[in-house]
C-alpha cells in the first residue's frame, strides 16, 4: 500500500525533474543563441583597424611612383634620345627590359630604371646612358635636357648630377653619390634658392644648382610647369614620345604616290 501511495508522489517529482532540465537546456540554447550574435559586434569592437597605406615612392619623394612610370612606359615607342634622325630609336618595353632598335636597323638590349624623379637610366652591356623624363597626363618626353615632376605641392628637378626639391618653403639640393648598381643614395642636402614664376598662361620653376668643385657658388637653371610635368626647352624641343605604330602609319599615309606608268 505504501508502494501504491508514494507512486503518484514519484511520477510527479519525475515530471518535474523533467521539466526542469527541459526549461535548463532551453535556457542554455537562448544563452548561447545570444552570445553567438553578440559574438561579430564583440569581434568587430576588438579587430585591429588597417594601417593607412604608405605613399609610394622613396622617403625622399613621397607620392612619386617610379615602378609605376616604369609600368607606363611598356610598349612600343619612338624615342628621340639624341641629335637628328640618327638619335631616334625605337624602344620595345616589357617590364624592365628594352629591346632598342637604331635608326640604322641595328638592335641591343637593355634594362631600364628611373633612379630618381625627372630621369630614367639605359643600361646596355656594362654602360648606362642617363635621359630627362617627364610626363603629364598621356604626353610624356624622354631625351636630352632637364626633367622632372609636380606632386601635389611639391616640384622635384632631375638636375646636375642630383636631385632639387622644393615644397613652396624649403628648396634643397641633394647631391647623389657614386655608386656601382644597388640603391641610390645622396649625399647631405644643401639649402639652394627656388621661386616659382607665373604669368601669360605660364609658369616656370627657377632653381639653383651647385657649382661643381666650386663650393659656394651656384647656377641658376629654369624648367617650365606643363601640369604635372617639369622640362626644360631643350627637353620641350622634339622629344615627345610616340607610340611606334602611330608614327609608323602617319609615315606611310604620308608618302608620296607612286608614278603610274
């Protein structure tokens, strides 16, 4: 009898057990539920911010991007490097590498490198030959004279055998050490003179330059201001690139007919 009496007793208490482990794990899933959407917020809160990107270039001309002017140049150009037609030549770019084609069909390979703003060097065999580069928007020219390139308010001049910078306060020369491949390196900066002329449409740069073994005295030089582009008028005067096809087709649209007998 007391069996039979305490066993409604038991299936209550059962029950009752029941339900509370059914209302514990329903507790634990809501929990864990909520903690699984708190978890992006929490992980959003602590993941690091991005570093800002670096300007490309050197530490001495932030903002100017060689690799990139070197990118431009791939295809294939008429280049005016010299005097006359003997000085034109055809260059082939792919990467670093030029493969340059003389007015007289002869061919030589070479390797390309801009060593620093306004100047892009042409290494064949063991001799490198130094030419002005500058370039604004699609119009770039690459020859004898003086180069360089505007970057945000700062100029730098490719001059002498080293580099000007000016940033509207401060203008300096730095002289580039010899050196025999691997980076390049100057030397100490030396305070110069620099103003920026503007009138009639036009501006120029006015800079100074050392004079070699001549400390203490300087040459004065000028390039004009063409929008992002700084070239003297040796520079200005026929060097402009062309693609090699265009001068191709506008020289043989250009030809004479020929006599019909």
């Amino acid at each position: 009898m007391r069996l039979l009496a305490a066993t409604p007793f038991l299936i209550a208490a059962l029950a009752l057990s029941g339900c509370n482990k059914d209302d514990a794990a329903a507790t634990g899933e809501a929990e864990q539920a909520a903690a699984a959407e708190k978890a992006p917020e929490k992980a959003a809160e602590k993941a690091p911010e991005e570093a800002p990107e670096a300007p490309a270039g050197h530490p001495m001309w932030p903002g100017v991007d060689l690799d990139a002017e070197l990118k431009r140049l791939e295809g294939e150009w008429q280049v005016k490097t010299g005097f006359g037609k003997g000085g034109t030549e055809t260059w082939a770019v792919e990467g670093d590498a030029v493969t340059i084609t003389k007015s007289d069909g002869t061919t030589a390979l070479g390797k390309l490198k801009f060593e620093m703003p306004g100047r892009v060097g042409v290494k064949v065999g063991d001799m490198t030959s130094f030419y002005a580069y500058a370039r604004d928007g699609d119009t770039t020219w690459i020859g004898l004279g003086t180069g360089g390139v505007k970057a945000g308010d700062t100029l730098y001049v490719a001059a002498a055998r080293g580099l000007v910078k000016f940033d509207g306060k401060t203008c300096t020369y730095h002289d580039r050490k010899m050196s025999f491949g691997g980076a390049v390196e100057f030397k100490d900066p030396v305070e110069v003179k620099c103003s920026v002329q503007e009138g009639g449409g036009k501006a120029a740069l006015n800079y100074q330059v050392p004079r070699f073994m001549k400390e203490g005295e300087f040459d004065e030089k000028s390039v004009d201001i063409v929008g992002t582009a700084l070239l003297n008028s040796q520079l200005q005067s026929g060097h402009e690139v062309k693609p090699a096809a265009a001068v191709e087709a506008d020289s043989i649209d250009g030809a004479p007919d020929e006599k019909q007998e």
